[in-house]
C-alpha cells in the first residue's frame, strides 16, 4: 500500500468513530432535555402578566436573582439568552423566555403564559394583537433579496445616465 492511502484509511476510521461518539453523546443529551422539558411543564402555571420589554441580553446584565447567576455555570454566564421584563400582578419581573416562543411575545400587551419558575414555556393571547410567529427568512431567501436590490440599484443608476445623455442632446 502507499503512504497516501494508509494515512486516507486512518483519516476515514477516525471520522468513522468521532461520529459515532457524537451520536451517542447527542442522542443522550436529547433525552435528558425532553425529560427536563417535562418536568417543566409538570410544574406550569397560567399567568396573566403586562410584558413591558424584550431583548437577547447577556445572563449577568439580565436583573435575574442573584441565586440564579450563582446556580449558572461560569461559562454560561456571559451567554446570551432572550430576557422578558414583565408586570406580574404588582410585582415587575425578568423572565427568561424560551427561544421558540420569543418572536411571538407582544411587547406592550396583556398575555397569558405558561410560568415554570422563572422560565416562560408558553403563550396565549389575551387582548390585543394575537401573537404570531414571525417567519425567518433563510440564508438563500436574504441573498436573493440582497441581489435583486442590487440588480434594481444598476438599473436606476443606468437610466439615470441615460436621462442626462438625453437631457445633453
């Protein structure tokens, strides 16, 4: 055998096992965040709250108590996660939102949600505007736009030398 394909053989093996290593480990994680998405949802509860604000700001600029920055990892605390301040009967809140459910919260309106601790799972509209989930272009849909705006701008930029060729004659 020559050299080239020994170190191809190796190459390929090694691919072979990091994979698989990646799919046991992925497929553990999975299960483990489905039972903990469970338990949270075992433990919900309805709430009606004025949202006064959202953003996707950092874990330790987010207002959250000072024993869940202490429960968070290190490495996760400079992380950004989508934070939800909210009006809960009196009391004002920062609430971590999930991320699937974050394009739909209202800001400024009166919903009712889903509450695990801290932690929104779900919301339903309660006056107002429903919430509706915004679509996300994908990478492709942008490009094209990108490149018909494009297209459009030389197009303007060419009838307008026209017009002064014309407006010269």
């Amino acid at each position: 055998m020559q050299p080239w394909q020994i170190i191809l053989i190796v190459v390929t093996v090694l691919l072979v096992v990091a994979m698989g290593v990646l799919y046991y480990f992925g497929s553990k994680m999975q299960k483990k965040s489905s039972a903990q998405r469970a338990e949270m949802e075992a433990a919900a509860q309805n709430v009606s709250m004025l949202v006064i604000d959202k953003k996707v700001m950092k874990l330790k600029d987010a207002g959250l108590p000072k024993m869940v920055l202490d429960q968070t990892p290190k490495y996760l605390r400079n992380s950004k996660l989508p934070i939800v301040k909210a009006k809960i009967g009196p009391q004002i809140m920062s609430l971590i939102c999930d991320d699937a459910i974050f394009d739909q919260i209202p800001v400024k309106a009166e919903v009712k949600a889903q509450i695990s601790g801290i932690y929104i799972i779900g919301v339903k509209n309660l006056r107002g505007v429903a919430p509706t989930p915004v679509k996300r272009k994908g990478f492709l849909a942008k490009l094209r736009k990108k490149q018909s705006e494009l297209e459009a701008q030389v197009a303007k930029e060419e009838a307008e030398k026209k017009n002064k060729k014309n407006q010269k004659k």
